[in-house]
C-alpha cells in the first residue's frame, strides 16, 4: 500500500478509483443516506451515486458496490439498522465490519493490478473511532501497491 497527503477527491491519480465508506441503509425512495463526509462529497459529485447505492444495499446488503460510471468503490463500515434502514448512517461505525469491507477490496485490487485505488481510513470522521484505530485497521488489510491510503 502507498500513501499521500491531500484531497480524495484530488489527489493524484485523477484517474484512479475512489472508495467511499458508507452505511448499509436506504430511504423511503430507496435512496442510500450519504448526508456526512466523504459520501456526502461524492453524492455531490455523482447525483445518481446515492440511488444506484441504495438499490445495492437492498438487494446486497453489505457486499462491495462498483460504479463503473463513476470510479466510485463503496464499501459498508456501519452496519444495516434492521428497524429504521434510514437511520443506518446514525450508527457508528464497525471494526468487524471495516475488516470485512477491506477483504472485498483487496480482493477486487488484485485481482485488477493496473488500476489505482484511493481511501480514506474507514470510520476515522463520522464514524467515531480513533485516528489510531482506523489507522490500524487499514495496516492489517495488507492492502497491495494499487491501494493508496489518502491522509489529509
């Protein structure tokens, strides 16, 4: 795995993939909830990210969503609220979960070698955990050289 400073959305490579954490919830439209963060940013970014995200959620739950339209990778570190699925964004974020989202990704990253992906630690903002914690986390995924993890 490398690493940089900077901008998610920004930073270089310009073309390479973009991982979003997310929760696994949906609205009354089916819409997933991307009100915070960087999920709030790439649904300003792509108007169609939270729609086609939220139908995933539904039928998938917490598996990896791939949007080829807009190299966007999202990814779960909040789990599903079984009773209100709107409120899922409210949750905090999950270590086992996390764990669980970073397997699919590297998976995905070597299985795909030439392509670049850019994250953010998992759960560090709106997710209440530690900087450390989630520093840790993304270590322990042993993520290839394709991963780069984007620090501000």
């Amino acid at each position: 795995m490398q690493k940089t400073k900077g901008d998610l959305f920004e930073c270089e490579p310009k073309s390479g993939w973009v991982v979003i954490s997310t929760n696994i919830g949906w609205t009354r439209d089916g819409s997933n909830v991307m009100g915070a963060g960087l999920a709030k940013t790439a649904a300003s970014l792509w108007p169609n990210l939270p729609v086609d995200y939220g139908a995933w959620c539904q039928k998938f739950g917490g598996k990896m969503f791939v949007s080829k339209k807009n190299r966007v990778i999202c990814l779960p570190s909040k789990p599903l609220n079984k009773v209100q699925p709107w409120a899922s964004w409210r949750s905090n974020s999950c270590p086992d979960l996390i764990r669980e989202s970073y397997k699919q990704l590297k998976a995905w990253a070597l299985k795909n070698p030439k392509e670049t992906v850019k994250l953010a630690p998992f759960g560090a903002q709106n997710g209440k955990l530690p900087m450390e914690k989630a520093l840790g986390l993304v270590e322990d995924a042993c993520f290839p050289d394709n991963v780069v993890l984007v620090l501000r």
